[in-house]
C-alpha cells in the first residue's frame, strides 16, 4: 500500500511542480521547440538526474521508512541511507535540478524563475515545519544525523561518515 500511495503523491506533487507548472508557464512560447538546438538537449541529462534522484528517495522512504514523501503519510522510521547519506534534502535537490534542467531545455527565464522560487520555499518548508517536525518525532537520532549531515551541500571530506 506504501508504494502505491508514493506513487499517488509523486503524480500529484512532483508532477504539478515539475510537469504541470512548467507546462502552463511555457504553453504562452511553445514555438522555441521548434528552434531547440543541440546544446538545449544538455538540458535533458539534468532532468534525468533530477527525476532518479527523486525515485531513489521515494524509495527509500517506502522501503527503509516505511512511508512517504507526503507530509500526511511520513516515512515511520528515519531514512538515513542511500543519497540520505551525503545530505539531508536530496528529493528537493532532484526536483530543483529537473526544474534546472526544463529551463535550460526550453531556454525560458521564466522557468529559471520559477526554479528559484520553488527553492526558497522548499527552503523555508524544510527549515520551518520538517527539520522541527522530524525533531519531534525522531529525537535523538535526528540531531545526530542534523550534526553530521549537512541540509543541501555534501561535505568534501570523509570526516561525514
């Protein structure tokens, strides 16, 4: 049932944020597609990136959480492992690197815009409601990982493990 309701919510969210709002800000100027260049389609790898990435953690959040990426439905038990690892938000980074990826393809500062906004509020989501809430229900164990696990950008060195 887990995977199913992954599965619901992935449709849902992910898609209206990377599929669905993309497509209503580039509907007005679909005529770029007709003029898309090679050096557009680089805009494909890190879209592809960004949805494996989101993928991998959904899975995690369902194999090793025990729940899902939906606020309502959290993962039971705290997911440390695979991308988890490295950083405490990989999924977002996955959506904001697929949104990185839409705005290089279709050439559109509008999407660019759009990527930034949608950054600043996973920002503020993360830091003001699910940093406080994960507190709440993980404890200790999650200010562990808080201190040794760095919210968007991984550490260089092994001294993280």
């Amino acid at each position: 049932m887990v995977w199913f309701k992954t599965l619901i919510f992935t449709i849902i969210v992910p898609g209206a944020i990377a599929a669905l709002i993309p497509y209503l800000l580039l509907s007005r100027n679909l005529s770029s597609l007709a003029h898309m260049g090679l050096f557009q389609l680089f805009g494909l790898i890190p879209m592809a990136i960004g949805a494996v990435i989101y993928f991998r953690c959904a899975w995690d959040f369902a194999s090793t959480g025990k729940g899902t990426p939906a606020p309502i439905d959290p993962p039971k038990r705290l997911v440390a492992r695979g991308l988890y690892r490295f950083v405490r938000n990989p999924m977002y980074f996955g959506v904001l690197l697929a949104l990185l990826g839409e705005a290089w393809l279709f050439r559109s500062g509008a999407l660019l815009v759009y990527a930034v906004i949608a950054f600043t509020w996973q920002h503020l989501f993360v830091v003001f409601y699910e940093e406080p809430a994960l507190k709440r229900k993980f404890g200790e164990s999650y200010s562990d990982y808080l201190a040794r696990t760095p919210r968007w950008i991984p550490r260089i060195s092994n001294s993280a493990r």
